[in-house]
C-alpha cells in the first residue's frame, strides 16, 4: 500500500492553476499556498472586526497586508513584462488603500 503525499500532486495543481494565475510556474506551490492563506486571513480580517465590533486594529492590518500583497503582485507581474495584467492589481492597491483608511475611521 503506498501512502500519496500532497507533494506528489504538486505538478497537477500547477496545471489546473496555470490557465487562470500563469506566474504559478515560477513560484513554489508553499508560495501560492501561502499567498492564498493570506487573502483568506485578510478577508476574515477585514469582514469580522467591523461585523463584531471587537478587534478593529485587526481591519487595518488587513487592508495593509492586501495593500502590501498587491504590491507585490504588481511587482511580479512588471518583473515576466505582463503590464496589461497590471490594471487589475493597481485597483485593487486603491481598493486596499481606501479599506485601510476606512478601517481608521471605525
């Protein structure tokens, strides 16, 4: 009996990833695991301190993560000469920035 390991699978994902997100090729999958973990923490983080009204320091260091993350997404994108995937990440800086200063104003 052979037990599969996550890491066998690796090529696969990048696979199904590929279409839709094409810098997958050039970073580790921890990487993209990561990065995905980061944009759910970063969506609790913004949604559930102004829903609970505890926490709100936790909204404003979730919108300078995504902020940041969009950075350098952009970063990325400009460095494999993908400009014109570039629009969507400059919107999502200003969206990230205007969250962070909302996040002040709770």
């Amino acid at each position: 009996m052979r037990v599969s390991i996550v890491t066998d699978h690796v090529p696969a994902y990048k696979e199904r990833l590929a279409p839709m997100m094409g810098w997958v090729d050039t970073v580790p999958m921890g990487a993209v695991r990561g990065i995905g973990t980061v944009e759910i923490l970063g969506a609790a983080g913004l949604l559930l301190p102004p829903l609970t009204g505890t926490a709100p320091a936790l909204a404003i260091l979730a919108a300078l993560g995504f902020l940041v993350l969009q950075i350098l997404a952009t970063a990325l994108h400009l460095s494999r000469g993908e400009v014109k995937e570039t629009g969507l990440n400059v919107s999502l800086i200003a969206l990230a920035g205007v969250a962070a200063w909302l996040a002040t104003a709770w």
